[in-house]
C-alpha cells in the first residue's frame, strides 16, 4: 500500500485499538501528512487503497496550494475559528434583516 510513497510522503493504513485486549483493525484506511509542521490524519471512509493514495495525494496538493482547511475538518470548524481567521463577522450589514 506505502511501496509507491517515498518517506516524508505520508502513509495509508489501517489504524489499530484494542478491544477485550485484542488488536481490532479500523473499519476504514486513514491517510496521514504533514501540513506544514502539522500533521494531519484523515479517515478515508474507504478501503480501496488505491483510493486512499489518490485522496492522500489530492489532500497534499490541496496543502501545497495554500488551503488551510481541507474539506474533512470542515465540519469540525466553529464559530470561534472563523472569528479567529477573520472569515466572518458578527456585525449586523444594513440592508440584509
């Protein structure tokens, strides 16, 4: 699955947790990167790992084009981040009620 990825690159795998003591392997493959000095682990809601390389790889591209919020943390923003990022503001604009 990682033959194709030089080190640096990320990696695909399954993750691992321990249930009653035995090793119980995720139900999906996640994909893991750095952005920047953040690293980034993503579920890729999949188990096709040629899949899994084609995200990783759009995922990279999308950090290396400067977005600073790839669409799977999306959902997980709240009003506080975007006041901190200056996307949004609370003020009232004339005209719209």
């Amino acid at each position: 699955m990682n033959e194709r990825l030089e080190r640096g690159e990320g990696w695909i795998a399954y993750l691992f947790t321990k249930k009653d003591g035995v090793k119980v392997p995720s139900k999906f493959l996640y994909i893991q990167f750095y952005a920047g000095d953040e690293q980034k682990r993503i579920n890729t809601k999949t188990n096709e790992p040629e899949e899994a390389y084609r995200m990783l790889l759009d995922n990279r591209r999308r950090v290396n084009e400067g977005e600073r919020v790839l669409p799977s943390e999306a959902a997980k923003l709240k009003y506080e981040d975007l006041m901190k990022v200056g996307q949004y503001s609370s003020k009232k604009v004339a005209g719209i009620r």
